[in-house]
C-alpha cells in the first residue's frame, strides 16, 4: 500500500532529524543526562537552618562526553558547576553539587535550572522547585529515625543533605558510594550547648582512593558547632573549618584498635583518647558528642561509644577543653562518614 503525502514527510524528518545527531562508531550518540538524587521539588528550613548553604545534589552522564555544567537560579545569570570526581565531595563521574547561598533565596518556590552540554553542542536540562522556608527554627530537644522511612523526600524532612548520595534500608540510611565527608545536618546555626546521639552500623571501610585529602583515615563522626564550609574559591567549597570541632571515631584494620579523636580547626592539633575501641561490623553502636561552653569561656568537647543494648557509659572517651582559635559559639550537629560504608538509625539531640 502506498505511503500518503504526510506519511511520506513524517518519514524523512525522522530521518534527518536522525542523521544530524553526532555518530561515535557509527551509531547516534544519544543527549546528556541529568539524573536530581532528591527529587525534582525540595524543601530547606522546613525545620530550620543548619548552615549558610543548601545543597542540590546529583550528577550527569556520560560524564567523559560532559563539556560543562551550569545551573541558574530564578533566571539569573548562569553559574559553572564543577563535576566529579574531584577526590574531595565530588565522589563519581559526573556528580554535581549546587550550593547556593540561602540568603540568596526568596520565601516559598524558586527555579533552580540545571543545564549540562556536551562536547557535541548536544544540551540536557533540569528544573528543580527549591522551596524556602526562612523562619523556623529546629527545635531542641530533637529525634529522628531513619527506620522505616518511605522514600528519600521524607528523609530530607528530617535532616539536611549537604554531601552524598544516600539510600534508604530497613536499618536506616546508609552511604551509597563510601567517599569523602558524607554528611547529613541538624539543627540551627544559633545552637549552643547540646550532645547528639546517633545509632551507626559499621559495614566496611575500603581503602581511600590515593592521593585524596583523606588519605589513611576512615572514620564515622559528629560535627558540633556547625555552620556550612568556608569560602574557598572552589566550587562546591571543601574548606570545613571553622566550626567548632568534628568528633570523629576512626576505623583501623584491626578493628580492636579504633579509637576517638577531636579534631578542631587547624593550627590546633587532634586529641585522640587514651583507649582503644573494638567493634564488630554490621553490629549496632550509639555514638554521642557534646560540646559546652565552660563557665571560664573555653569550650569543652567530647565523645563516647557502646553497643546498642549495652548501657550508656559513664566516662567520655576523650574530651578537649581548648579553645580553637576559629571556634564558632554556636552551630548545628552533623553526622559524618567519611570513606567508610556506614548505616545511620535513630538520632536523638539534646540541649546541655
């Protein structure tokens, strides 16, 4: 049967719509894509604001055919976005982060567009609604579980994603690719004296890739006195200091020689406890930090660890009284894995 006029027409421009994509081994090579970790609407300050920057986070493939990266926010100028892997928060070929100012934010819906172009020309694009909620404050005492929750737009309900892609188990939320500071944050950046406590399963701790800045150490930790990294030039910043201090219990192969250490803002030096810890992987253990501003003004951190079922010891396992030369007086709480495969479960944070 014979092809009719607009059936004929529809067939050439398919065609040539065909044959003007680039070719690589003489197949069509198909556009960029943007692949959103968190979804295509998210919320920040529902809760309140725990540092200075929100964080949309995702990448974009095929990443070595991946010319640039750029993202505007409410139609404004364009911004460059740096791809991974950067051996720093950039963790995969192609993983993005947006960091973007929250005063530079409007109240309720802004447009955050996402575009990437290849080396061909060929342009992908993604919008995602940031919806803003300047007013609130995160209350204190706090509890979350990442138990049970449904999907991953209820986790950003309950804590701020500031690094990493993160999937949800029935044990809790768990590191997808173990990487540089995978971080989760909590609370306000007016937070003073409080102790966070936090359900971790260890699952493994590969090696760092070589040459990274976290070269020979893996732990899992809590942040205290937080407020968003430093400026730095970079794109997204990797300057973490200053806060108050990061508490941080490290990972060894010998796992009965783990040990806590406190770790403030350069130049200060890490205090590491005098003891040595043993745990066992896919086993459950509470972490807990604290941090106190002491009657004479110096602030005071420390930290523990025990065996979910096991009962709460009553000594610390290091504690630091020195008064970091860039220590913040206020700050929220962050739970950190860095180059480690760990699963968060309950949190619970507490005023002092």
């Amino acid at each position: 049967m014979g092809e009719t006029r607009r059936q004929l027409l529809t067939r050439i421009g398919v065609a040539a719509a065909a044959a003007s994509l680039p070719r690589l081994g003489g197949a069509a090579e198909a556009p960029p894509r943007i692949e959103i970790w968190y979804g295509s609407r998210q919320h920040f300050g529902r809760l309140g604001i725990p540092q200075r920057w929100v964080n949309v986070l995702g990448a974009v493939s095929p990443a070595e055919r991946i010319a640039q990266v750029s993202y505007a926010l409410n139609g404004e100028k364009p911004v460059m976005l740096s791809k991974g892997p950067d051996l720093y928060r950039l963790a995969g070929p192609g993983d993005f982060n947006v960091e973007i100012d929250y005063k530079t934010l409007k109240e309720g819906e802004n447009a955050l567009r996402i575009e990437a172009k290849d080396r061909h020309g060929m342009v992908a694009t993604e919008t995602v609604t940031i919806v803003f909620h300047p007013s609130r404050r995160w209350p204190l005492p706090y509890e979350a579980d990442f138990r049970g929750l449904k999907d991953l737009e209820a986790v950003t309900g309950v804590t701020q994603i500031v690094d990493g892609k993160w999937h949800l188990t029935p044990d809790g939320l768990r590191t997808s690719d173990p990487y540089y500071d995978r971080v989760l944050a909590f609370g306000d950046m007016n937070w003073t004296n409080y102790s966070m406590t936090a359900e971790v399963r260890f699952h493994a701790f590969p090696g760092p890739r070589q040459g990274g800045p976290g070269f020979g150490v893996n732990h899992a930790g809590i942040g205290l006195r937080w407020r968003g990294h430093a400026d730095d030039g970079l794109q997204p910043r990797v300057q973490w200091h200053p806060l108050g201090a990061a508490t941080e219990f490290t990972l060894q192969k010998d796992l009965t020689q783990c040990k806590w250490r406190i770790l403030p803002g350069p130049p200060q030096k890490a205090a590491y406890a005098a003891e040595t810890f043993a745990i066992d992987l896919n086993r459950n253990y509470w972490i807990k930090g604290e941090v106190t501003t002491l009657a004479d003004g110096r602030n005071r951190y420390r930290n523990k660890i025990w065996a979910v079922g096991d009962p709460e010891p009553s000594a610390w396992a290091v504690e630091n009284h020195e008064q970091p030369v860039d220590d913040f007086p206020s700050g929220s709480a962050l739970l950190v894995a860095h180059i480690s495969e760990v699963t968060f479960g309950r949190v619970r944070i507490e005023p002092v």
